[in-house]
C-alpha cells in the first residue's frame, strides 16, 4: 500500500452486525410506543404523574399543586389537602423519569412561549379540552405548557416499561423452552395486537405491575434449590407488582405459593420487605395509617370508599364485558387472538399459572365498572396478559409442531395464515379503539 493510499476502514465484526439487526425491532417498537403517546390522557395518569412530581421535587405525599393534573377526579382528600387515590408503586417506578421531565420543563415552556405554539405535546386534545374546562370550574391551574419535559420524559419511561415486559416475557419463554417461532408470534401478538401496546404508551399501573409481575415469575423460574438471590428478587417484584396493583395480590400470592417452598418464605418476606416498607410509609403518611388506603378516602366516587361496594357487580355481566362483547370492551371483541392464550394454557402442562388467575379475574367480574371507566376496555386483565402471551406461544407450538407437523403441508400453512389474521385483525381493533377514546 502507498503512503497516500486511504486506509482501510476495518469492517463491523459479524457478532456486532447480528447484535445490532436483533436490537433493531425492539428499538423500532420503543420510538413507536414513545411516538404514538399523546402525553397526558386521563384523570388516571394524570393522578400517577402528579404523586410521582410530589415524591420525586417535594419530598411529600400531597399533590395540591399539581391536582388539576387529576382532573379533579383520580383524587383523595384528607384534611384539607389533595391525594392521589392510586396505589403509589407505579409512581415509585415514574421517580426517576418525573425528576428528568422536571429539569426539561423550564427551557421546554420558555422556548414554547417564544414561537407561540408546543414544543412536545404535553395531552392529548380530549385531555386538554377537559383540563381547561375543569381549572375553570375548580379553580386556577398550572398551564399545560409548563409540564412538556415531565409528558415526555412519562412517555418514554411508559414505552420503556413495556419494552422490559417484552424481554421478560422472551426470558420466561425460553425457560418453558418454546422453539424461536412460537416466541416470536408471542411476542409479536402481546406487543402490537393486545392493549399491551396502547398502555405501553401511557403511565396507567397496567404495564407496571404486569412487567413487575413477570419479574416475578422470572426469577421463579431460575430458582435453583442454594439460589436465595432468586427468591429474593420474587419477593421484591411480587411485592412491587401488589403496591401498583392492590389486587393482584390475589394471583401473586398464589403463585408464590406455587413456586417456592415453604422453607423459603423467610428469604421471600425479606425480598418483598423494600416494597411493603415504602408502601406501609406512604399510606401512613398520607392517610395516617399503613392499613388506609386511597380509595378510602377517595373525593369523586363515594362507592370507592368501601370494598364491599366497589365489588358489588353482576359477576357474568362482568365476565361478559372482560372477555367477550359486552359494551364493545372485552377480549372477543377489541383483542380476539388473547382467546388463543386461554387455550393454549388450558391444553398445556403448565396450566397451573393460569389457575390462580381464576379468583382474581371473578373479583375483577364483580368490579363496578369492569369496563375500566371512560376507556371502555378490558384494561384491568393487561397485567396477566404476558402469562397469556405464554399460552399463545404454547398454543402456536402444540399446533404446528405436534398436531399438524406431520399432517398435509397447506394445513400447516393454513394454520399460520388464520393465526396471522387473527393477530392482524386485533391489531386493528385494538389500537383504532385506544386512539380513538383518548384522542
């Protein structure tokens, strides 16, 4: 070679480009979740963010400045002074991103007020309409513009959330030894054709407690028989899943049971003991008792305040709403090839976390409005639909690979259009129905 001959550019090692083409799709999914969020959507994230800004820049449990960020309805009220009336643990994982958002907010409303229009879209328009209308009727308000870094920063930590969950759930498939095409489907239906996604672009609790769940069911299943760390980390993410989530410690509780031996529970008490700590300090502070929860002292709803009222539903009419038609909300009708997960769970070996979803799905039945307020969906079964992710994976397996893998070559070919299809539709189906009531 020449002195002035250019020199060769070493090329990007084989490993490298294959890391790079598998990273690929997730972060095409992650820029489109974050894309695809409106910012602020309802009362109920709006309740998340304001507790998230009051733990993360106030160091209280108050949320006065920032309730109109509620709408004057995902609220409590004690002495005086404003509350979020959720469970704080999706608010506990929002910290760092609400500090984040924070420090971008200045700079984001000043050069907004310089060219006269939004430099991130803090609400959507449903959201926004309904906040001005409310600081007119409630009283003076923040302006939207001052919270575009904290709608971002939400955003991003939303789409994150349900990024994680995804990874967890291929970590779970592959320990139930699920072949790459049934992971792939999975993972594919679960992110893009199930209100996985729609969620995954909003800071509700679902996407939270379910990646936290599936955390959860991870480290059970890496459990060795010496492995405390395994069992330690169940008890933290269990624990934490309950504080975003108060009643999923129904199913939690019974897969834990499932999964670990007694012996063991010493070891699982100290891992949940961060996440029940925090918790028990939160409502002791802002209700005066570790037992007193939000919904106790809840400002709009007086039937909140009581359990008793809050699950005093018509059990099939709820059943009818989750899972079928009903209202136009439940899996039949928003996200149908969810149906291919209860299937497959029900024919497979692995049945047994399926089983304790059985009582909290009837207590889900019983709720007031099964429906899940203003959004009209089956938003409160998001958090278990990683475990029916694992059901279509196995339903995909057990079709192709034994029932029709020796069977006529277009059988099996038709068996994966119908599949697709299905997906397809719910894709559909599923993401014009979220858009739509939050836009």
């Amino acid at each position: 070679m020449t002195d002035d001959a250019a020199p060769e550019v070493p090329a990007t090692p084989p490993r490298r480009r294959g890391r790079l083409r598998r990273a690929l799709p997730w972060l095409l999914l992650l820029l489109g979740w974050v894309w695809l969020g409106d910012g602020f959507v309802s009362s109920n994230d709006g309740s998340h963010v304001a507790l998230a800004r009051a733990l993360a820049l106030r160091r209280t449990t108050t949320i006065d400045p920032d309730v109109a960020l509620t709408l004057w309805v995902d609220r409590a009220e004690r002495d005086g002074h404003h509350y979020s009336d959720r469970p704080p643990g999706t608010a506990f994982a929002a910290i760092p991103a609400v500090w984040l958002g924070a420090l971008l907010d200045p700079s984001l409303r000043d050069r907004a007020i310089e060219q006269g229009e939004m430099v991130i879209s803090p609400a959507g328009p449903a959201y926004g309409q309904t906040y001005v209308a409310r600081a007119k009727k409630f009283g003076r308000a923040p302006a939207l513009v001052q919270y575009q870094g904290t709608a971002l920063a939400v955003r991003l930590h939303a789409a994150l959330m349900g990024l994680l969950g995804l990874l967890l759930l291929r970590r779970w498939l592959q320990h139930h030894g699920l072949d790459r095409g049934a992971q792939r489907f999975a993972l594919f239906t679960v992110a893009v054709a199930t209100l996985w996604g729609p969620y995954s672009t909003m800071l509700f609790s679902h996407v939270t407690s379910g990646t936290l769940w599936l955390a959860m069911l991870v480290a059970c299943s890496e459990m060795r028989d010496d492995s405390r760390t395994a069992v330690l980390v169940a008890g933290l993410f269990g624990a934490w899943a309950v504080a975003s989530d108060y009643l999923l410690v129904v199913p939690i509780a019974l897969h834990l049971g499932l999964a670990i031996p007694w012996r063991r529970w010493g070891w699982l008490l100290l891992g949940a003991a961060p996440a029940i700590i925090a918790t028990g300090a939160y409502h002791h502070a802002a209700f005066g008792s570790v037992f007193s929860i939000g919904y106790d002292h809840h400002a709009a709803f007086e039937f909140a305040r009581a359990r008793s009222e809050t699950f005093s539903g018509n059990l099939l009419h709820g059943l009818w709403t989750l899972l079928g038609l009903g209202q136009g909300a439940g899996v039949l009708a928003l996200s149908p090839v969810l149906a291919l997960g209860f299937v497959g769970l029900a024919q497979s070996r692995v049945r047994r976390w399926a089983l304790p979803l059985v009582p909290w799905l009837l207590l889900l039945a019983l709720h007031r409005t099964p429906e899940g307020g203003a959004s009209v969906d089956h938003r409160y079964l998001v958090p278990a639909v990683p475990i029916l992710g694992l059901g279509i994976a196995l339903a995909w397996q057990r079709w192709l690979d034994h029932g029709l893998g020796s069977g006529p070559p277009w059988r099996r070919r038709a068996v994966i259009v119908v599949c697709i299809a299905i997906a397809l539709a719910s894709c559909a189906m599923v993401w014009a129905h979220s858009l739509a009531w939050r836009r």
